[in-house]
C-alpha cells in the first residue's frame, strides 16, 4: 500500500545534529511515483515533471523510483506514493482512453480511496472523468473516477484556474 507524501518524512533521530554538513536530522523513506503512458501522453513536457518531483525529493533526501505503465499494463496502484498522469492531444487520448477503462479503473479507484495520491493535469485530468467529447464530437470514454465531463469548444482554456471544493475538511 502507498503513502501519502505528507507522511514521507520520520520524526529526528535522537543522534542527529543541525551542524555542520548534516542538516537533515529526519530519517527518511523512499517513495515510488507511477507515470502513466510516458511515451504517449508526454505533450506539454510531463517527463520534465516527474523529473522535478523526483529532483525536489532528492534535494530533501527522499529517494524516489518512477515506474513507466503503458497501456495494456493492469498494475496494482496501491503499490505506490503517486500516480501522475499528463496531458496530450485528442490523437493520444484515443487509445489511452480505452485502456484504463478496461484494465486499470478499478485498481485506481482502489488506489485513491487508501490514500495515493493522483496528480493529473490536462489530458489525464480529463481522462480520470466520465467522457471527453474533441471538437470533432468524438467522445472518448473516461475512466469515471471524477464526476466531470469535457466538452471541447471553439476557445481554449489555458492559464491559471481557481477551484471552490465543497469536500469536507478532515
């Protein structure tokens, strides 16, 4: 079963020191990052991300392993500390969108209710939803882990966005 990242970092070991080239007193675990089709839904540069997460947990001492899942995979998503799943274009949605339907939903699911945390932007966002309708009107089946939809339209949406959740605190 994976953990949160907030639980990532032990209380101080009694024989630690703020001195000198020791500066991290924690004892630390290692974490285990799933991205999800690297070699298709790798638009907007999603390696460079799971580069800077992984380069972010070394800087604190957090030894990370990423494992590559391609489609047709049906991994046991429990298994790690985060799932990130990038963005891509309609033609890359296509076949991506078929597969996690089929051998990948319910371990998600699963994944998500115990605790791992899945950051997904753009494309795999949308994917993790009921459908996305392209702008031709084809509608890709979504893995209906969200409650969202995607229509696309004529103007795009790009930049900053604030979201109001109404999930209970706790």
């Amino acid at each position: 079963m994976g953990m949160a990242w907030d639980t990532l970092i032990a209380k101080p070991t009694a024989s630690s020191s703020w001195h000198g080239l020791d500066r991290n007193p924690f004892r630390l675990k290692n974490s285990c990052v799933c991205h999800l089709y690297p070699d298709l839904i790798n638009t907007y540069g999603d390696r460079g991300k799971v580069i800077a997460l992984e380069r972010r947990a070394s800087w604190r001492g957090l030894g990370v392993e990423v494992v590559s899942v391609f489609l047709g995979a049906s991994p046991d998503f429990g298994a790690f500390d985060l799932v990130f799943f990038g963005g891509s274009q309609d033609k890359e949605q296509r076949p991506v969108s078929r597969d996690p339907v089929s051998s990948k939903t319910n371990s998600l699911l699963d994944a998500a209710e115990s605790g791992v945390v899945i950051l997904a932007v753009c494309g795999g966002y949308q994917l993790l939803g009921e459908y996305c309708q392209t702008l031709a009107g084809e509608g890709l089946p979504g893995a209906g882990i969200l409650d969202i939809r995607t229509d696309a339209g004529n103007q795009r949406f790009a930049g900053n966005v604030v979201i109001e959740s109404r999930l209970p605190l706790g």
